[in-house]
C-alpha cells in the first residue's frame, strides 16, 4: 500500500482520502443516567441511526477512499510499540488500575480494539468497584463517530486535537497513535498545544478549524476551542513562510448547538458558503478577529464579519442561509445541524435532508437537490451536474448534535482551483 500524503488546503477540494467510524455499540451504552457526562443531550437509537449512517458512507465511497477507525487501530495494535504508548496514555487518563492494565494489554488486537471504542469492563476486586456507578475501566466512546473532532488536517499536517472534556480525549489519543504508526499514511502530526501551550488551558478541536486556502483558516473560539488553543495554530502559523491569515469567530456558549464554528458556516464551493445567518452577519455581540501572521509580526483587528473579511482578502463568498429566510427556521435548522455541510468537491456537498428550508434555499442557489439513496443506487449521477446537494437521512444521527462535516475527518484532497 501506498501512503496517503496529508494534504489538506481547503474544504472544497476534490476528496481523495477520507477517515470515519461507523456507529456501533458504545453509542447503545448511553443512558439517560450518564448521557450529560458523554455530552450528549439524548440517547440515540442504534437501529435506527445505522441505517441512516450507511446511506452517507456509501455516498462517500463513491467519491473517495474511505478509512474506518476500528479498522485502522486495529492494526496499528499489532504494533507492540504503539499499543504500549496508547494504553500508557489512556491508563494514566483513566487512572486505571496497573493490574487492569497489564490485564488489558494482554488482549489480541482486534479485541482490544473494541474495547477501547465499546468500553472495557472493570473486573471487580473490592467493595468499591462493586458498589460503584461506574462499571468500566475504560468508557465507551459514543462521539467517535464525529470523527472531525479529535484531529484536522491543516495543509501537510495532522493536528491532534486537545479536547475541552477529558470524556472525549481518549479519541484523540487514538487517532495519534493511528497517525504515527500506521503504513497508510506519512507521519505528519503536530500535537499543537504540547508544542506550544505554557498556560494549560488550550484545548482545540477539529470542529472549529475551516481551512479556507493556502494562507487562511476560519477558527471559531466558544466551549471547545479556547482562545488559549487558537494561540497555539498562531504560534505554528509564525513558523510559516509567508502572510497567513486567522479569523476568528467567537460563539455563544449557549444553546450546545453552537459548541464548533461548522455548526454555524461551511464552504460549499469556491463562491458559495452555508451560513446561519443571526450569528456570521447579524450579531454585534460576538466579535469577529482577523489576525494576521506574517513571521513573528502578529496584526490583530475586528473588520467586520467573517465573509466581509474573507472577501478582503479575494474569496467572495455568496452566502446561502441555514433555514433560508425566516428566523425561526434559521433557528430550528441550526439546532439540527443544518448548517454543518461537507464537501466531496467543489460544489458537490452533503447535507441532511430533514432541514426542509436548508434545502429549499440551497436549490434556490442552484444545487440539484438528490438523496443518498438515488446516488447509491445509480438512478441518479451527481457528476451531471455542476452543483448539487447530496442529501442524507439525519432524523437520528442529527440528535447527536453534528452533521456530516462533523462524521468525516479528511486526510487528502485536490488543490482548488480558484
């Protein structure tokens, strides 16, 4: 197998290496009970989420090659050296109990593969763990499957993301290890807030990095991504040749359907941007920073908001607005992801159909409007057409509270041709 070079430098481009987790029992290992500590506001159903998730990864499969992240890890584990770095960073994080530990690293790969993403059961040694709440030595990870989060690509690099709840980082952990160890790809990982952070309080996730182009990134700063952890992208930045240029969009920290910038402005083609249109062009409340790099000369400034920025600096976008013109629909389809749109080329998007004015105004700014399962069954050829939205069954996945730019991490895609 050939390694896959990490190349990543914009949204648009055409998608050529693609990584994702299908769904699968840890989501089942929610309760109403421990639902809130898995960051989640409901419980999904499984049997019904599945079927909907199969429709948007065989969509993506005809577009790109496509890694799942059970497979990769599972793999990587054979690999004496990764898994003992892997389990020596998550034990530690779990603060699980060096017999367990042992007793874990003796599983075959495959097994102790899925139990890192479905949990692994603690075995019961005292009273405590017996009467304890908690029955796991390591928790099920119900949010693996918004691959988006836990690392990003930036140009040739992986970013490896430092998550704002230590529910969540074991993910990112996983996806190191993947990164540095596995055939299928060039290590290029940078752990920015290892490098970088002296304050300790950095966290950034994948869901708040847009990469725009070459020399620009979008970068919402709310729950996840701190400013502390934007500091760190400005940091590597510096080291750059070149201008590079970071905009910053601040987010409300309430309602949780603001917790990544994806959530509220995506790039749909090289002139075209969903927008949730009460934050990115309404809000007086929420600054928007455009920081410019240029070596170790930083320039801050507020110029307005993000598309009046963007269209300084040459990329015009026409914005299309998350639950078209009414605002409460603009409400309502935020909330269920409606803004969240992922690319598989210049203006070939997907997006979830259930957000009914979403796609009324996206087929009013000239995308054909086809489902998944036209796509998948070849009564429908997206490459007739120029612009054109894919949509996907959501009514379960979407109460997970993500879209499909957040269920797919890109790895590599083609340079846009601006």
């Amino acid at each position: 197998m050939n390694p896959l070079p990490i190349n990543v430098n914009s949204e648009i481009g055409k998608l050529n290496g693609v990584i994702v987790h299908i769904p699968g029992p840890e989501v089942e290992k929610m309760t109403p009970e421990n639902a809130e500590r898995a960051l989640y506001s409901d419980i999904l159903n499984l049997s019904v989420a599945l079927p909907e998730y199969n429709g948007f990864y065989e969509v993506l499969k005809k577009y790109s090659k496509v890694f799942e992240v059970k497979d990769l890890l599972s793999e990587v584990l054979e690999n004496g050296i990764a898994k003992n770095e892997l389990l020596e960073k998550i034990c530690k994080l779990g603060n699980v109990k060096p017999s367990m530990c042992e007793r874990i690293k003796e599983m075959p790969a495959t097994e102790l593969a899925t139990g890192l993403i479905e949990g692994i059961e603690r075995v019961v040694e005292s009273l405590t763990e017996y009467l304890s709440d908690d029955k796991f030595s390591i928790r099920p990870l119900p949010n693996l499957f918004f691959t988006r989060d836990a690392s990003f690509t930036v140009h040739d690099k992986v970013m490896i993301s430092k998550m704002a709840s230590r529910v969540r980082q074991n993910e990112a952990y996983i996806m190191e290890t993947v990164f540095n160890y596995h055939p299928a790809f060039i290590n290029r990982t940078l752990n920015l807030t290892e490098e970088f952070d002296t304050s300790g309080k950095a966290t950034i996730e994948g869901g708040d990095v847009i990469v725009v182009s070459d020399d620009i990134l979008v970068v919402g700063n709310g729950t996840r991504s701190s400013t502390e952890g934007i500091d760190t992208l400005l940091e590597y930045f510096k080291a750059l040749p070149g201008v590079q240029h970071i905009i910053v969009q601040e987010l409300p920290p309430k309602p949780e359907s603001f917790i990544h910038m994806d959530m509220t402005f995506t790039l749909l083609d090289v002139n075209k941007a969903m927008v949730y249109k009460p934050l990115i062009l309404d809000s007086q409340r929420y600054p928007t920073v455009h920081i410019t790099v240029d070596g170790n000369k930083v320039k801050f400034s507020e110029e307005g908001n993000v598309l009046k920025i963007l269209r300084k600096l040459g990329k015009d976008f026409e914005p299309v607005f998350c639950g078209g013109d009414d605002r409460t629909y603009m409400e309502r389809e935020q909330w269920h992801s409606g803004a969240n749109f992922f690319a598989l080329k210049p203006g070939h998007v997907m997006g979830y159909e259930k957000n009914s004015r979403t796609v009324e105004a996206m087929n009013k700014a000239g995308f054909e409007i086809i489902s998944a399962e036209e796509v998948i069954s070849g009564k429908k050829d997206p490459g007739n057409y120029d612009k054109v939205m894919i949509t996907i069954k959501g009514n379960e996945l979407s109460r997970g509270g993500g879209g499909a730019r957040c269920m797919t991490m890109p790895v590599n895609r083609d340079k846009v041709d601006w």
